[in-house]
C-alpha cells in the first residue's frame, strides 16, 4: 500500500495539470526509459518529463544508463529532465503530470503505479507483473503490450478521470485497506483456511 495522506491531490489546486508525460523510476532498461523517450520523438508537441533515479544517491548502474538516457533526452526539445528528485519534488511532478508513462517490463508490484493513483495522475503502463490487477483498463490508466498500443494511450488519456484515480488508490491501495487485507489472511490461515 502506499501512504495516501501524503501522496495526494494538491490541496490548493487539485486535479490541476501542466499537460506533460511523466516518466519516474531509475534509470535501467527494465523500466524502458527508451519506450518513453520514442513516444516523446512521436509526440513533438506534447510535453515529456524524464524523471528518476539517474545514480546521485543511487547505485552505479543508475549512473551509466542516468547518462545514456540523459544524452538521448537531449536530442529531444520536447523533453525536460529532472534526474534524482527528492520525494517531495516526485509527488508535485506526479500531481501536475497529465499522466505517468511506466512502461517497464519487470516488476513484480510497481509501487509508482499507486503512488501516482493517489495524486489523481492516470497512468499508462505494460501489460507486465501486477499491472494488470493495479490499473482499471479505461478508469484509472491503460495498459499497453506494442508502441501502438502506448501511442493509441497517449491519445486517449483525457478520457481518463483524475477524481476516479484518486478514489481507486483510496479505496484499494491506501496502507490501512493493504495492512487489513494481509491481517485477514493471517487470520484465516491461522483458522487453518487453506488457500
């Protein structure tokens, strides 16, 4: 779960957006930090934001790629990065993105997909891991297997609702709704429930 208390709409402005696509993760080919940036060269007059752990306070491999994807970003004019922000620094990009574009391939939960929910930000993500059980296909997000597929996205991310992904992360995936799932499995098993 994550902590919807602080990663939340912007109390003074919620739901207001600077119309960019956020990319925020580390640096790493997993995470297809390339798949963003080609959807950026495909969109020239949208907004993109590079964002992440590109090695500052991170580990070494952040570093080596941080400079790969820094020097492709570069190409780009419609691309501003922010390398190794700090957690208040993430959640004001998340709040102000039009949506999260998390295309990586190997995750197992994806904590920035929620995070991201609860500041009222839609997100775009793989078909991989547990994404599918996150994301509410056309509510909260869309899930993409092929470059058309995250293209089609793009192009249809205003039909999404802020105020919709904002409740789903309330509703599924505030700490409190986690920690009383995981309690009543602990419980049932203790009963000697067989799962």
């Amino acid at each position: 779960g994550t902590n919807t208390e602080h990663f939340c709409p912007d109390p003074d402005k919620p739901y207001e957006k600077d119309g960019y696509f956020l990319f925020c993760a580390r640096m790493h080919p997993d995470k297809q930090p390339d798949l963003f940036l080609e959807l950026a060269r495909q969109f020239p007059n949208e907004q993109f934001v590079l964002s992440g752990s590109f090695g500052k306070t991170a580990t070494p491999d952040h570093a080596y790629y941080g400079k790969i994807y820094a020097e492709m970003a570069s190409k780009l004019s419609n691309v501003k990065v922010v390398p190794d922000p700090t957690k208040e620094q993430q959640i004001e990009l998340m709040r102000r993105a039009k949506a999260v574009v998390h295309p990586s391939r190997s995750e197992c939960f994806g904590l920035v997909i929620v995070e991201s929910l609860a500041t009222g930000t839609p997100v775009i993500t793989s078909n991989e891991g547990a994404f599918p059980e996150i994301i509410i296909e056309g509510k909260t997000g869309f899930l993409a297997s092929t470059i058309e597929q995250y293209v089609n996205a793009i192009k249809n991310v205003d039909t999404l609702s802020p105020e919709a992904c904002r409740r789903d992360a309330e509703t599924r995936w505030s700490r409190r709704r986690v920690a009383e799932s995981y309690k009543q499995i602990y419980e049932d098993v203790a009963k000697g429930e067989v799962f």
